[in-house]
C-alpha cells in the first residue's frame, strides 16, 4: 500500500483526545494547578527536546526507552523522559535567577520508546511538584501534604476519592478520580456542565 493510500492512523502507544476528553483532562490539570499555586509553587515549562547528554546523565538502564535521534544540525538530542532531568537542568543553569528553596510543579507531556501495553502509552502526561535547594524533611511533607491535597482528599470527606489520573467523575459538589468515570454511569457531558454552574 503506497503512502497517498494509507487509511489515516496514529502509531502504536499514542492516542488522540477529542474534545470532550480534552475539557475534563483539562478541568483537572487546572484543579492540580491550582492546589500548587496555593501551596506557593510556581509553573515551570521546559523544551520536549533535550540534549542527550542531558536526558542520559540521570536515566541509566533506562536510556533505551528514550527517543533519541540526531537533528539536522547534526545534534544528537532526544524527547524527554521525565520532568526531573529537565528540572536539574534547569537549576544548574540558571542558579543566579532562582530563589531557593525553589518550588516548582510542571504539567507536560512525557515520550518514552516503551512497548505499549493495556494502560501504558508512548506519550502520556506526567504531573510533578519538586522543592530545590533545600535539604529538610519538612520539604518532603510539604510535598506529601501537597499530593495528598491533588489527590482530591478533604478534610471532613466523607467519600474517598480513588487515585488516577486516566479519569474523573463528578459527585454531589466536588470532583473524585477514578480509572473509568463510564462505570459509575456518569456522562462525561454532564460532569463537565454541573462543575461549571
């Protein structure tokens, strides 16, 4: 089958989001967004595209999972793995711009040259929150007490969230994560429009 023939498809381990996917996907990185910055963390982005040296200085055994390949200015670079390399990075070179302890959280889309299987993917998002610059197990609370506040827990609650970040769904006044909103026999449609009343 030639090129201009090909049925349309996507390679294997990657998905498309149609919009009614992407508006609850994104309601729910606003929601972690929002915990962070009121946990006084700020949004960092970096480029998908690293230096290899960069991506491999930290991976390890891992390196054959990443996809690396030489550009066209003959650089050999790669698609990030994590948003841990990048962060390093990112305070090894900028250290004189950067305030520590340096609360940072990242949003972002991760690539790794993994075999695809049921619930793993080539490309999927990864959602970090870090603290640089300090070294204290109070940053680590910090961090768990954050998590636990992204997570959906409340003080109070009296229905427990199940943690996952392929889905959500919506109950009386507040959002629960949950692998399959479909099995509890909520709309996705209808979640989206009560949370928006």
């Amino acid at each position: 089958m030639s090129d201009a023939t090909r049925k349309p498809s996507i390679l294997k381990g990657f998905r498309d989001y149609l919009p009614e996917q992407m508006i609850l996907r994104q309601e729910i990185i606003r929601r972690f967004k929002d915990v962070f910055e009121r946990h006084g963390f700020d949004p960092l982005d970096t480029p998908a595209i690293e230096y290899i040296e960069v991506l491999t200085g930290k991976a390890g055994e891992n390196e054959k999972l990443m996809y690396a390949f030489e550009d066209h200015g003959g650089r050999r670079v790669g698609l990030r793995y994590d948003l841990t390399v990048p962060l390093a990075r990112v305070v090894a070179m900028h250290q004189s711009e950067i305030i520590f302890p340096f609360k940072r959280y990242h949003v972002a889309p991760v690539w790794r040259a993994d075999r695809p299987q049921r619930g793993r993917f080539r490309e999927f998002w990864q959602c970090d929150a870090d603290i640089a610059g300090v070294d204290s197990m109070t940053a680590d609370a910090e961090i768990i007490f954050c998590a636990d506040r992204r997570a959906g827990w409340r003080s109070g609650s009296t229905t427990r969230p199940c943690r996952s970040a392929t889905g959500a769904f919506w109950s009386g006044s507040r959002w629960h994560h949950t692998r399959n909103a479909g099995r509890h026999g909520l709309p996705l449609g209808r979640q989206i429009g009560q949370d928006r009343r």
